[in-house]
C-alpha cells in the first residue's frame, strides 16, 4: 500500500535520500517535497565554481523538473512550512494549504550564523547560502569592495570567487590564522600568500566591532581596533546553525540539532531527519559526506530494512583553483603525539604528519596533494606505520624503493581505499564498475557517483580509469584542444573572454601553453577566436590559417587551386560568364565545374597566376567567393514569386541580401544558405545551416541542418512577416554562433550541444539581439571586404617564388 | 660551373620570407621551401611531401616544425623526419642568414640547375 512522504527542505542530503528511495522501490512512497527556496535540489557545494564564473548554474542543478515528474513527486518550491501538527500527522503551509502525511522527513538543513553586530541588519549585509547570495557576489565587478567576515573554507571560497571577478575583497579572521579548523600555523600562512597573490587582503586576529551604514545601506566595517573597511558588500560566513525551529515548535527532541538515533529517527516514530539539521550522538555536520551516508540509512528505515548511521573521519579540500589544500583526522599537538613535517617553502609545499602510537592520526598537505588519499587511508586504517617511518612522509611511491611512476601510486592503493570522499566510493567500486563495463569518467560517474559532489577526486577517478583499463583507457588528453594544452575548447573561449586575451602570446602566457608558439591545431581555432571576440584589437595572423584561407583558395591533389568567383544568390549574367570563360582560357585552366552552391569552379590555376586571376576576374566585377573559408559560402535559392507560377515571396531577392550582408564573416566553420519560394523547397533550404522557406505569410526560418557526412532537417528557429525580420533573426543566430561554438562544429553540432531552446532565448529577446547584430556589424566593418583585391594589390609578390633559378639556368 | 662546398648563394631578404611560413626557390629540379621559423631561423627543404607530393611551402609553421597542407603530416625543419606515426624523411639542405640576407649553399642549388 503507498504511503505518504512528506519531504520538508530540498538540499542535497533530502535530494540523496529521495534518490535512494525511489531508485529502490518506486511504489512504495507518494513523496511531497517542499523547499522555501523557490527551486529544487541543486549541489550547494558548487556555489563556489558558479560565483568564480567557472560553472552555470544550471549545471549544477541535480534534479530537474524531468526527474521530479517521472518519479510523481509533487513540489511545492518558494513556499515555507509555518506549523506541523504530530497528532494530526498534517504539516500547513505558509499559503494555508494543509498536507497530511504517513512519514515524514525533515531536510531544513542550517542557517548561516549571522554575528549580531550593530548594523547587521543593513542592506547589503549578506550570507553565503543559497543562489540568491550568490547572485549579489556575483554582481559586483572591478568597481566594487566587498569585507567577508570569516577565514574558513566557506568564507575564502567567496572570497577567491570575487577576486576571479576583479572584486576588491578583504577577509576578515577572527582567530590567528586562517582556516584553524583545517590547518596548523605554517600551512595556515602558506594558504594566506597564495590568497594574496590572488589580489585578496587578509587581515587575522582582527575582531570585528560594528557595520556601519548610510541611507540603510552598509558602507564599513570597523574593527575593535578602529580600523575602518569600506564596502559595497559584506558578506558573513563564519558558521552555520541547524536550523531546527520547527522542529522544536513541534515538541520534537531538539539540542544543537534534532535528536535522532542510528536509523535517522527522531523522538517521533512517523518522523525522521536528515543532513545538517540532525544531531547524532552528540555530533552536528558541515561537510556532505556524511550527509549521503545518513541518505543512504533514511532510505532504508523507510523501506522497513535494516541500516545504521555511523561516523567516520573525515578529510576535506578547499576549492579554491589554484591552492592545492588538504586534512584529515586530528592534528592538534597533544602529549605522546609525534609531527613528521615536510617543508618547501620557495614551492609553496607544507606537509605535516601527526602520530600517535605508531598510527597516522592526523595529515595536512598544501601545495602538493597528490598522495592525499593514500595517506587517508592510514589514517583509517589505523595500521601500524613504524617499518616505513623513515620513508613515509615521501608517499606510497618511495615505500620500498619503487620507481616514481605516477600512476604507481593509485596502482599500490588497497580496493577499500577511498576514492571519492563525498560519496563514499572506494576503488574497488570503480574497479568493478569498470569490470561491469564502465569505460570513461562519465559512465563511473554515473554508476557509481564518484566524482558528482565536489569534483576535486576526478583525477584520482580517472587515474583508476587508467591503471584498471590499461592501454584501453586515454587519459583525457583527447578532451582538451591539442597536445599543446590540457584545457579544452570551451575553457579557451571561455577565458578569452573573461581575462580579456587579444593576442596569441596573452593566450600562450596566460594559459600556459606547452609549446613556444602552437600548431597546426590550435592555431587556426585560437586565430578564429580571437578574432570574434575582439574584432578591433585582434589582427588576423595569415600564418595562422590553413593553406586555403592563406591562399583564398582550395589546394588540389597536385598542388594547384580552385577559383570560385562568388554569384549571389545563384544568380548570374552573360557578362560575367563571359569574364569566367576568359579567365578560363587565358589561364589554361583545365577543369571548369559548376558546384553544388550555384556557382563556377576553376580547377587546376598554378599558385604563381592566382593574383593574375583574381585581377582580370575582379575587372569584371566579381569577388572571392569563400569557397575555401570557415566562413559565410553560399546562399542558394530558386527564382521565386518573379518568375515561379509557385513562389510565394522574392526568395532570390531575399537570397542576395543574405548573401550581401553575410559574406566576408568568419565562423567556427563553413556556413551554408537556402531560401526556397515556396514550401516545394526547390533550393533545398531544410538541410541547410540556416534555411528559409518563403510561405504566403511570410519567411520560415530553420537552422542546425546538414547535408554532408551526417543528414539532418534543420529545425524551425521562428516563422517572421518581412524580409527585415528575417535577416534580422539570421544574423543575430550567426554572431551567436560566432560567439559561443568550437572551431569546426558546424552549427547542428553547436546547437544540438547548447539547446535549440536556449538559441531562441538569446535571438527572441529584442536587446539580446539587437547587441548580436551590432557586434556582427561592427566585425564586418573590419572583415567585410574582397581577399582577392586585397591581396593582388598587396600581397602578389608572397605568391611567387622567392628566387627563379630554371631561368638563370637558360641564360 | 664548380664551387667549394662552402659557397653560398643569396636567394632574398630574411624579411621577404613570411615569419612562421615559407617561400619557393625554383629549380629545374623541382622546387625547394625555404621556411623562416618565429625565431628567425631559416631551414630549406625539398618542397615535396614523401606522402603524396604536397607543397610543404604551404603548411602550418609552427615550432622548428611544419604541418604538411594536405595530409597533416608534421616535419621537423632541422631534421627533416617526419614526426609522430609517420614514417618519412624530406632532404634538408644548408641554408644560413647573413646580415639580414638568406643564403642557400650552392653545391646542391648548381646541381639541380645542371640537371636538365
């Protein structure tokens, strides 16, 4: 028989539970999830990468509308719980509907602690919880100061994530050092160096005194020694509270957090709770860890199956890009407690090892984590570490006298060492999800959840990956864009964008590129971003493009070239064949083919006559034709309502003005046109890059087909009444794709990876698309124009040889 | 014509030569690339790929190496090996830079130009 579940609170720990719950037994519950934040479960860890800029939110949302509707729960999000009768078994909602319920499951999770200091209740003084928190860091750029009280893993992760904005930020320490928690004082001052490298003041032993404010809104912060901070925002994360009110309303056994016991049950035997709310044994949690496991025993007590909740010891790492930081255990100094420590200051590496009876009882690394887990383990283990001592603070690499080797250290891990710690998955998990046929990061991923909290194990993950599978398994260097480099296309674009890069050598400094300048890969793509994203600093590097952009011109088997004047539209006149005709003889050109793109190929024209060509051709008024470029090439058409007893609409005339504002654009790769008069769709415009079929009331405009290796329909971006709207919304959807796309995705495989849906969110809008087309425009006042002039007027001497000995030789 | 091995002949400017890309000296032999890297070193080659005969002169330079246009294959200028999987060796010839001028050795240029 189903029974009601009532889910109060939507976090990370209710979300795990729900998860193991319905995954095992999909009947058996009909679960009701209220959150007061008005959204789902999403990973809050990962608030951090969002506000630092290097995750959207969206991508770190865990379980979305799709997931909630197939599993039938039903939820209320923005809406708070005000009372919660147990004799009634009903919880009311602040609306005043009333839910009743078999069990129930508290999830409130915590509330940050806000220091009740004078002017704390300002505007602008803010926690860091919830998206909304996140949102107002976000917002502030160079301009701003923002004071964070709190030097713990909560507080410096806000702080580095301003910083990566530009924000002005100052943190504030109550204790002697940062994160004391964590750290020791030698770690503690290698962490505060590396934060103001980072552009980050720091200011310890400080204790703040008042907020003081102007017109409501905070200005400063004054310290108790009357030092004053100025600022935009402030930001308090010096600790959270169970958020327990309710609980305690309702009569439930309450202490630092609510009481329950080993199956995750409170005083009440229909109620149960779960994550940063509960107190067990005493203890209350911060880190998620231990959350999951509390999921994984709350899923089964409600299943009526046998499971308890244990603690275990914990380690933590900061995710800050750039400090490599890790501990573990209990690494206060005490009486018959050793310290083995490791010290590298100009590296910037601290180890330190605490023992006890011959047992690693506490760790601590910065700057180099490498062994972090192995480590880890002894700590759990408890194992008895007197053999290697003398060895042991080097890693599991130099016990015995192996070889460095760095997979050697996860190869010499046990199969319950702990891999992912957020989820507790050990190596033997990964090993036998790689046996039951797991074979990249993304299926261990998903099969075991190794890697899905915080993200810092994905290395160690995929090492496993390497050390299991062999010569089978690629480390994911196929990811990024080429050997010169570990970041990826994405990343790429990304920072040259963010970090304002306009040039090759800011990338390659900036970036850390491996080679001194690029290859055959990347140079093309980076040449192509650069020159989108900053039109007017930029200067295009010929030396960067492949043979056929460098020559304007596409090389043949034999080393000669094709010449493909352009025809707009399809359309041509007696005139102009007849300057193709004479170009054609006058440079014995052997081959003469009409493409597929409704123009004239001349096969076969020596490199050396290429200026020649172009001039005699331009003579008669025509342009390059793009037919070699990761660029605008044709727009075909049929002859429309002009000629067409069938057309609805000029498609030709609409064709050529297509073509006329489009050309001469650089794109992540080649783009190709259709406008058809009629839905007979005679110019095949629906596998097409961007397609547009005339109809009686109006232009259907399709984009994302292809018609080459792969077959695809395009699909309908909008349907428009005039010839204006139209080119409106396809040059808007270029610059899009000229903005945001890798090099050599044609746009199906751009759009299929950002969403149609998001696509028609950006061209939609009217100041979206408004800034789309005013880029584009802008960028076609620099690279609008014909290569061929430019360069037989410039450039014709690059295309002959530099010194002619066959003629020497004759004289 | 006879030469001593140490004779050079001066084909252009340094600065006529494309950094990171190349220009063609033409003999009756064939045609040689002579490549100028970003570092203003100069490297002459066969402009002949061994693959499938592509023009060497027109590939990617990047390095002390160069991306063959048509196939990809990459070579080392100094060496002239093919690089990677690829098995293959262009012919390399002597070539140096003189107060701004690019020089190639005469012995093997007068050979090729003696060759009819």
């Amino acid at each position: 028989m189903t029974q009601k579940l009532v889910v109060i609170g939507a976090g990370m720990a209710s979300g795990r539970a729900l998860e193991q719950l319905l995954d095992a037994a999909p009947d058996a519950y009909e679960v009701t999830l209220i959150n007061a934040e008005p959204r789902g479960n999403y990973n809050r860890i990962m608030l951090s990468p969002v506000l630092s800029g290097e995750k959207t939110y969206d991508e770190i949302v865990t379980h979305d509308d799709a997931w909630y509707a197939e599993r039938g729960v039903t939820c209320r999000f923005g809406e708070a719980v005000s009372a919660l009768d147990r004799d009634a078994k009903t919880v009311t909602l602040a609306g005043g509907d009333t839910l009743s319920y078999d069990k129930l499951l508290f999830g409130t999770g915590s509330n940050p602690f806000m220091i009740p200091l004078p002017g704390h209740d300002l505007e602008g003084v803010i926690a860091y919880r919830d998206l909304e928190d996140t949102e107002r860091m976000m917002a502030l750029g160079p301009d701003n100061r923002c004071v964070v009280i709190g030097g713990g893993l909560l507080g410096l992760e806000a702080a580095a994530g301003m910083a990566a904005r530009g924000v002005d930020v100052t943190v504030i320490h109550i204790m002697g050092h940062l994160m004391e928690r964590q750290l020791d004082e030698a770690a503690g001052y290698l962490l505060r160096k590396a934060l103001i490298d980072k552009g980050i003041t720091v200011k310890c032993s400080a204790n703040s005194k008042e907020i003081l404010g102007e017109n409501g809104h905070v200005k400063a912060l004054l310290l108790d020694d009357g030092t004053e901070l100025p600022c935009d925002l402030l930001v308090m994360a010096v600790g959270i509270r169970p958020n327990v009110q309710l609980a305690k309303d309702a009569g439930l056994a309450v202490g630092k957090g609510i009481h329950v016991d080993d199956q995750m049950i409170t005083s009440d035997p229909d109620v149960l709770a779960v994550g940063e709310c509960v107190e067990h044994n005493g203890a209350i949690f911060g880190l998620v860890a231990p959350l999951y496991d509390q999921a994984k025993v709350v899923a089964k007590t409600l299943l009526g199956e046998d499971a308890t909740f244990v603690q275990k010891s914990l380690s933590t790492k900061l995710k800050v890009t750039g400090c490599d930081l890790f501990s573990a255990g209990d690494f206060a100094d005490g009486e018959g407690r050793e310290d083995i420590v490791f010290r590298d200051p100009a590296r910037g590496v601290y180890k330190r090892l605490v023992l006890e009876n011959d047992r690693v009882v506490g760790a601590v690394f910065y700057g180099d984590t490498a062994d972090s887990n192995w480590f880890f383990g002894l700590i759990q283990s408890g194992e008895d570490i007197s053999e290697m001592r003398d060895t042991l603070i080097f890693g599991p690499a130099y016990q015995g006298g192996a070889a460095l080797d760095p997979m050697a250290a996860v190869a010499a891990l046990p199969l319950d060492a702990e891999i992912c710690g957020c989820n507790g998955v050990s190596k033997g998990d990964i090993v036998a999800a790689i046996n039951g046929g797991a074979t990249d990061l993304g299926a261990v991923r998903a099969l075991t959840k190794a890697s899905s909290s915080c993200g810092t194990c994905t290395g160690l993950v995929e090492q496993v990956l390497g050390v299991t599978l062999g010569d089978d398994f690629v480390l994911p260097a196929a990811a990024s864009i080429c050997g010169c480099t570990d970041l990826t296309h994405e990343d790429v674009r990304r920072m040259i964008k963010s970090r304002e890069l306009k040039s090759m050598a800011a990338v390659w400094q900036e970036l850390g590129w491996k080679t001194t300048c690029g290859c055959h890969v990347c140079r093309p793509a980076l040449n192509f971003y650069l020159l989108a994203d900053w039109p007017l600093d930029y200067l295009d590097d010929p030396q960067s493009r492949f043979i056929n952009e460098r020559r304007h011109a596409n090389i043949q088997k034999d080393g000669t070239y094709s010449v493909v004047p352009r025809m707009w539209g399809g359309m041509t006149t007696p005139d102009e064949l007849r300057a193709i005709a004479d170009a054609a003889e006058k440079y014995n050109v052997p081959t003469v083919h009409v493409t597929g793109g409704q123009r004239i190929d001349l096969l076969g024209v020596r490199g050396e006559d290429l200026p020649a060509i172009w001039r005699d051709l331009n003579a008669a008024g025509m342009v390059s034709g793009h037919a070699y470029a990761k660029g605008l090439r044709t727009v075909k058409t049929c002859v429309g309502k002009d000629h067409c007893r069938f057309g609805t609409q000029d498609s030709t005339g609409l064709g050529i003005q297509l073509e006329k504002k489009l050309w001469g654009s650089w794109t992540p790769h080649k783009v190709k046109l259709g406008v058809s008069g009629c839905p007979r769709n005679c110019a095949e415009a629906t596998c097409k890059d961007i397609g547009v079929i005339c109809v009686d009331s109006g232009f259907q405009i399709g984009v994302a087909g292809a018609a080459g290796m792969d077959v695809k329909e395009t699909e309908r971006l909008a349907d428009v009444t005039t010839e204006a709207e139209a080119i409106d919304m396809i040059t808007a959807f270029m610059q899009l794709y000229r903005e945001n796309a890798k090099y050599l995705d044609r746009p199906y495989k751009w759009v299929a990876k950002v969403g149609l849906d998001w696509v028609k969110e950006q061209v939609f809008d009217p100041e979206t698309r408004a800034g789309l087309i005013a880029r584009f425009e802008l960028s076609q006042t620099i690279y609008q124009k014909d290569p061929w002039a430019e360069e037989a007027a410039k450039n014709a001497d690059v295309y002959q040889p530099i010194a002619d000995f066959k003629l020497e030789a004759a004289e | 014509m006879t030469g001593s091995p140490t004779d050079w002949i001066d084909i252009g400017a340094l600065g006529d030569i494309p950094r990171r890309g190349s220009r063609v000296v033409k003999t009756a032999m064939g045609c040689v690339a002579v490549f100028r890297t970003g570092a203003d070193e100069v490297f002459a080659l066969e402009n002949r790929c061994p693959h499938k005969g592509g023009p060497l002169s027109e590939g990617i330079v990047h390095g002390t190496s160069v991306t063959c246009p048509l196939h990809n294959w990459v070579f080392s200028l100094d060496s002239g090996q093919a690089q990677g999987a690829d098995k293959g060796t262009v012919p390399t010839y002597p070539a140096r830079i003189e107060a701004g001028r690019v020089l190639l050795d005469t012995t093997f240029l007068q050979a090729r130009m003696a060759a009819e």
